[in-house]
C-alpha cells in the first residue's frame, strides 16, 4: 500500500494533467452532442411547419448553421470563461515557480493581477449586473391583482397592518380640477 502512496506521491504533475485532460475530453464531448443534437440532446422537430419542409438534423448545412449560432450565442460566455481560465493558470504558474522566495511571490502575485484583476473585475460585474438586471426586470412584470388596491385600517401608510384590524378598499382619488 506504502508503494502505491508514493507512486502518486512522484507522478502527481501527470497525474494532474491527464485527469484535466479526461474532464476537458468529457466537456468538449458533451458540447459536441449538445451542438449536433447527439444522444439525449437529440431534438424533437416537426417534420413542416405550415406544409413548409424544415430542415432535419442530418443536414450538413443545418449542423453548421447550429454550430455557428450556437457558437455567437454562447461567444461571450465561453470568452469569459477562457479569460478567467487563463487568469487561474497563470497565477499557479506564479505561484508554483517562486513558493520558496516570498519576494519573488509578492512581485509574481503582484504582477498577475494587476494584468488581468481588471478583466477578471468586469467579468464579475458583468455577470452580477445580468443576474440583478433579470431579477428587477421579472420583478417589474408581476402582474397586480385586478380590483381597487387593498388597504387595512389602522396604523400609519406604509407601516405593516395592524393584527384584527378590518380590511378595507382604499379610497377613491379625489375628482379632476
């Protein structure tokens, strides 16, 4: 058992790298079937639509149509996810090469995330700025119950109703001018 450790232990660089090599083959392999419609991603597609003939999958003009849209919708996801990518690696490089000088460290860090913080920095806001955007705007799309708004007696407008209070309609807007 002792032997097995240590061969991990002495092959862990490579070991590293072919484990990251599998998981990038099974990503790049579930892409490719998600993109040509492989397997459970197959598409269901009605044959005509209004008597007009759609293209099936099996068409080589239609896999590459796909591809190319699918590839200019997911552009600026697959970019950031490369930028950060490239930002991790290079700060493990950093890292991995100067570990026992903590000067050379400092300047290494230093070096790497005053090159790419600020890429990394508008990636994140980005994404947070989407992610709030979709939340306000699925907010401001509720629909409102229909009849004149609902008001409780008691308390101050605004402030939380008041337990056993009467629910009341609120009142009518004084007459124009």
């Amino acid at each position: 058992m002792r032997d097995f450790f240590t061969f991990f232990y002495e092959q862990r660089g490579g070991i590293f790298v072919f484990i990251g090599c599998l998981i990038f083959v099974a990503i790049l392999l579930r892409y490719l079937a998600w993109t040509f419609g492989w397997g459970r991603f197959k598409r269901e597609t009605p044959k005509t639509v209004s008597g007009v003939p759609q293209p099936s999958d099996g068409h080589t003009g239609f896999v590459v149509a796909e591809f190319f849209a699918n590839l200019i919708n997911d552009f600026r996801h697959l970019l950031a996810l490369i930028l950060v990518l490239i930002f991790a690696s290079v700060l493990v490089v950093a890292i991995s090469v100067s570990e026992h000088n903590p000067d050379a460290l400092t300047k290494a860090i230093q070096g790497v995330t005053a090159t790419l913080g600020g890429l990394i920095g508008s990636i994140i806001g980005y994404y947070f700025g989407e992610s709030a955007a979709r939340r306000s705007q699925a907010a401001t799309t509720t629909v409102a119950p229909a009849g004149p708004p609902i008001q409780s007696s008691g308390g101050l407008p605004g402030s939380p109703p008041v337990a056993g209070a009467p629910i009341t309609a609120a009142p009518a807007p004084p007459p124009a001018g």
